[in-house]
C-alpha cells in the first residue's frame, strides 16, 4: 500500500517527503495545493487504512478579535464551524480553550477495500475544502488578518 500510495502522490506532483515516525508505518507530507500542507500516514497496526489529515493554527490576530467577542457570541462562532465541518464528509477535532478557537485538525481515512487513486484524490481536495471553508469563515468574521486590504479571496487555492 504504501509504495501505490506514495507513486500516486508523486504521479499528481503533490509528494513532498516521507518523514520518520515511529507511530506509523508510514508518514507522508504532500502539498495540495501548492503552499498547504497536509499529511498522509498508515497508523501503526492499522495496515488497512490509511488517514489523510490537515492541521491549521489560527493567526494570532484573529485569535484577538476571538477574545473581544461577548461569551454568547464566542459560543455561536463555534458552533457555527461544528455545524459546518460537521456538513462536510470529514472528521475534524477544534481546539478552542474558552471559546478561542486556536486550531482546527480536518482528517478523513481510506480503508484498504476502497483504496483507489481516484479516492486519495478525491479525499484530499474534500479535506482541502473543509480547510479553506474554515479560513474563509474566520476572514468572513475577524477580517484578513495581515494578509492584504480585507477583500476575501474567491480563491480555493489560497
């Protein structure tokens, strides 16, 4: 599995590097697109499943707007994301102490039996999508941060 998994990554132009991780039997960073990062890895005694995932932090200065918002408002925010990641075909944990949210982690698994490039592909832009779907709520909300003048992207591919 992993020599087809890591053949097909390469394939498309998204495989980065293969990383040591003594957690799993193997861990693959891929860029998709282009600038964000996500991880590809076979957990340790799960040789029938692979698990693709994406971690993002949340900038400092949204988490500053965050805290100027009344506890009601903060709750609704969080909310708000669950019930949206929640609408998408991914799994997802938020970290959020208090009502800040300060990351998010987006992951989906692929069992053996369903395995396909198509799939690994499809997964990957799913979980790309939920990713950016967030960042775009948070811009929407707390504004660009030190990314440019306000305007929201209409870019997937930020």
């Amino acid at each position: 599995m992993e020599d087809k998994v890591q053949k097909w990554l390469s394939d498309i132009g998204i495989f980065r590097q293969k990383v040591p991780d003594d957690n799993t039997n193997f861990h693959f960073i891929i860029n998709y697109p282009e600038e964000n990062v996500m991880d590809v890895i076979q957990p340790k005694g799960a040789s029938d499943l692979i698990v693709i995932g994406c971690a993002t932090n949340v900038s400092p200065e949204h988490s500053d707007e965050m805290k100027l918002l009344s506890d009601s408002k903060k709750e609704d925010f969080i909310w708000d994301l669950r019930y949206m990641l929640n609408s998408k075909d991914v799994d997802f944990q938020l970290s959020h102490p208090n009502n800040i949210l300060e990351s998010f982690l987006i992951t989906s698994e692929i069992y053996g039996d369903g395995l396909s490039k198509d799939r690994l592909i499809s997964v990957i832009k799913t979980i790309f999508r939920a990713k950016i779907q967030c960042v775009w709520k948070i811009q929407q909300k707390f504004g660009m941060g030190d990314e440019g003048d306000g305007a929201v992207s209409d870019s997937m591919y930020v």
